[in-house]
C-alpha cells in the first residue's frame, strides 16, 4: 500500500545529537493477516553490487486489513528524551552496520519491535 505521508526521518553526526527532518504523517496502516506471503524474487539481488532489492513485490495470500494509524500517541512524538535516545541508538546501529560492510556507505532499512529492539531488515551500498 503506497499510501500519502513520510516517515520519521532524522540526520546525526557522529558524537552530536540527533536533527528531526520529518515526523511520520502516513495516516493509513496496514496490516498483515496470519497467512502464506508469496514473493516475486530474482537471483539479481545475489549479484556484487546490485542494488535492484526492493524492487520486487510480496503477496499476501489474504489481503491486508487497512486501519488507521495513531501517531499523536507514539513516544517517538511525544516524548523528545525517548525521541533523542532511539534516534542515538539506531544512529549508533547505522554505524555499525557500516563499519561491518568496511566503512562503505548504506543504504539501511529497519525497524523497531514493541521491545525496543532494533533490527536491520536490509542493507546495501549506496549508489
């Protein structure tokens, strides 16, 4: 579902604090029934230096419930101290994803579970 609004999206220089550049403002969920998902794949993503992941499409074998997000309750809203200390932490979690890829620049996606832990679902050279 390609649906209006932005993502929280925030920059951060090594030993500064983090600058907000947008909050999230897609009003629109959606979510995932227990089932079967089905993914269009290529060999491609196994190449040296490809960077076409992303540009393949996941099918749910039942078809995703739309809701509605309530983001004036997040903390990641509310909260500036837990803003500015998981904004560090996955600035920290770049860093080191980066490192390992020996200082190449990344183009990193994650997430954040209901635990707080954080998770790189995806990382990739940029180009």
């Amino acid at each position: 579902g390609n649906f209006p609004g932005r993502a929280l999206s925030f920059a951060m220089r090594k030993g500064g604090e983090p600058r907000v550049i947008s909050f999230p403002s897609k009003s629109v969920a959606l979510h995932t029934q227990h089932c079967l998902i089905f993914r269009s794949d290529s060999n491609g993503e196994d190449l040296e230096g490809f960077a076409g992941a992303g540009l393949f499409e996941s099918v749910c074998a039942e078809e995703d419930k739309e809701g509605f997000q309530r983001l004036h309750r997040l903390n990641v809203i509310t909260d500036r101290d837990y803003r500015m200390q998981l904004l560090k932490r996955i600035a920290e979690v770049g860093w080191a994803t980066e490192k390992a890829f020996d200082g190449a620049p990344q183009d990193i996606e994650g997430c954040v579970d209901v635990r707080e832990r954080i998770f790189i679902v995806q990382s990739r050279p940029q180009v």
